[in-house]
C-alpha cells in the first residue's frame, strides 16, 4: 500500500492510503525520495480557485467553457516536484537499474510505475544532491519565461516576484547577459536574490516601483519584465516599469477577475506588448528546436553543474505524512516559506 496526499475539500489536505500498481515487463517501480510543492499552482487547487474546479477545459477548441468542470474533490496526488529511485525492474528493462536516482512528475506519493523508456532520460548523476531532481519542472518553467521573454545581453530585466520561480528566473535571466532588478515586498527573499546574484533588489512595499526602476535605467525603464507573482497589481506595475515599445513576460498564474489592471494608462500610451508564459508550449520560432523536455534537462543540467542555485531556494523540509501542515503552513503564512520539500522516505 502506498501514500498520497489528498486534497479533500477547499483547503484540507490529507495523506491517505492509495493501491500499488502492479509492475509490467517494460516498467520501473519508482520510491519517491522528495517531492517539492509549488505555492502556486498547487495551492490554486488546494484553495478552490483554480479554473479546472469551476469550468471545463474544452482541449478541441481551447476554451474553459461554463456548465460542468474539468475534475472536483478529491483531488488525489496533486504535484509535479518529485525525484525518486528505482526500487524494482520489469523483466525487460535493461536501461535502468534499481539504486537509479530519477527525476520527474507524479505527484505527491510515495511511488510510481512509470515506463523504463521514461525513466531512462531522466536518471541525475551519480552522487548529485537528489533534491535537484525537485527542481526539474519548475526549473523548465522559469527557463520557458526567459526563452519568452527574448532577453539580449546588456539588457536590464525586472523581475517581479522573488518566489521559487522568480529566484530561478532572476539567475537565467542573469546567465542570459542581462542585468536584474529583483523586485519584492519580502525582506528575506530579496536578500536571497541578492545572494544568487541579482544586481538590484527593489522593495515593492514602499511604492514607486515603476519610478525607480526608471531612475535606475536613466528614465528609459527596463527593457524587459518578468512577471511571476500571479498578482493583478504586481503585472501593471509592470506594465508601467517597461520601456517604450517593450515587453512584459506573464508567468504568473492570475486567479479571478483583473482587479487592479488600468489598460488605458501605460499599457496603451507606451505600445506594451504582454506576452503569456506557460510551460504547455515554446515560443512559435523555438518549437523545432526546444520542447518541454529539453527545457526540464536543460534545467537540470544547469544545477548539476552548479550554475543553476536551486537547492538554496529550500526552506522547509517536512515528512510526506504531514502534508496537511505543510499545505496550512503555505497558505496561512506564505511570507516566512519559500520552497516546502514532502520527505517521503519515511512514509514507506
């Protein structure tokens, strides 16, 4: 019998029992050894306000459409943070072995069966931090938003939002040439951006945002923002941050209705392009070159290496058995956490 965590209702998670899968000849038996949670994704369905729990996604058209809904309560084994070891072997498997530390997304549970063919591309090296592994999707994530955005060297890029993905997108923003502006209302998050190298770190609490980061350009603004905080008011301050005719990356998960976005000021009388990031897709001139796992590898790779800080961004371990905490700690108190990592090894 395996564990899960399981969002109940709105804003109670529990970790319940859930069936073993049997084993077939070309699949590998995965124990999980961590599993990372997003605070943004997964806590839009720990909340209730995630679109998939009040519409359904019509996939053929590309339209969330009103009358029923894409899935409900119970949401079982949310999450797409984890890295585990193999523990057994189909009897056709010859491309990986049991002690093979493998990256990927299952969810938060204490094992999966995934296809040896799968797990064989996503195997860390020998001796490397297994909580790297953690990092695989969001790590693709932030590199999607830079690869979006279009940076050039000597560019200055703003960066809203100093949160998991806006750390890792701060510091490939950096290896990419450009000089960041760290932009947040969270003491210990912009001290940590500067630690990992951002060049400026602006405190969003104290207003003028848009101001300073103009006098820090010479009056011309940055040429490129990153928004990564899901926050309405956070994208416009944005939007009045960017230079003449430049852009704004949105990779922020916005919930509910646009509260807090004036379209007829900066947005329209400085020709702002807003352009969506998300990880279901490249950008149209990358597509026959880049895809979601090149950017995952490429991610990973990058923290292997160590040019990638990713295991800093952990402030938080907690046994996979009190994911409920752990889900409470994040939705009550988001300010004093950064990255929560679920231990699953001792919940099996």
């Amino acid at each position: 019998m395996a564990r899960m965590v399981s969002f109940i209702s709105p804003r109670v998670a529990e970790v319940v029992d859930e069936e073993s899968q049997s084993l077939g000849a070309d699949e590998v038996r995965i124990a999980t050894l961590y599993s990372g949670i997003s605070a943004g994704t997964e806590l839009t369905a720990y909340r209730g306000s995630n679109p998939y729990l009040n519409k359904k996604w019509d996939e053929g058209r590309r339209l969330f459409v009103d009358g029923s809904t894409s899935f409900e309560y119970p949401v079982n084994g949310w999450g797409y943070e984890e890295v585990g070891e193999v523990c057994e072997i189909g009897s056709d498997v010859t491309s990986v072995s049991v002690g093979d530390v493998i990256w990927g997304t299952w969810g938060h549970r204490t094992e999966t069966v995934q296809k040896a063919e799968r797990a064989a591309r996503r195997i860390l090296p020998p001796g490397v931090d297994p909580r790297i592994g953690v990092f695989s999707q969001i790590g693709a994530i932030a590199l999607n938003v830079v690869l979006d955005a279009d940076i050039h060297v000597g560019e200055t890029v703003a960066v809203f939002g100093l949160g998991v993905p806006g750390q890792l997108v701060a510091q490939l923003a950096r290896l990419n040439g450009a000089r960041v502006i760290g932009v947040d209302g969270v003491a210990s998050r912009r001290e940590l951006a500067t630690r990992l190298g951002a060049d400026v770190v602006v405190d969003a609490t104290e207003g003028g945002v848009a101001e300073r980061i103009r006098s820090l350009t010479d009056g011309r603004g940055a040429d490129v923002c990153l928004e990564v905080t899901g926050n309405y008011h956070a994208l416009h301050e944005a939007i009045r941050s960017v230079a003449y005719s430049s852009r704004v990356c949105v990779a922020g998960f916005m919930q509910g209705e646009g509260a807090g976005l004036r379209l007829g000021e900066e947005f329209h009388h400085n020709r702002v392009a807003v352009i969506a990031s998300q990880i279901s897709g490249v950008a149209p001139v990358l597509r026959h070159r880049w895809d979601e796992h090149r950017l995952q590898t490429t991610a990973v790779g990058l923290a292997v290496d160590g040019r990638l800080r990713v295991t800093d961004l952990i402030t938080h371990e907690m046994p996979l058995e009190s994911g409920r905490e752990a889900f409470e700690l994040l939705d009550s108190t988001p300010q004093n956490v950064l990255q929560v990592v679920l231990d699953a090894r001792t919940a099996r």
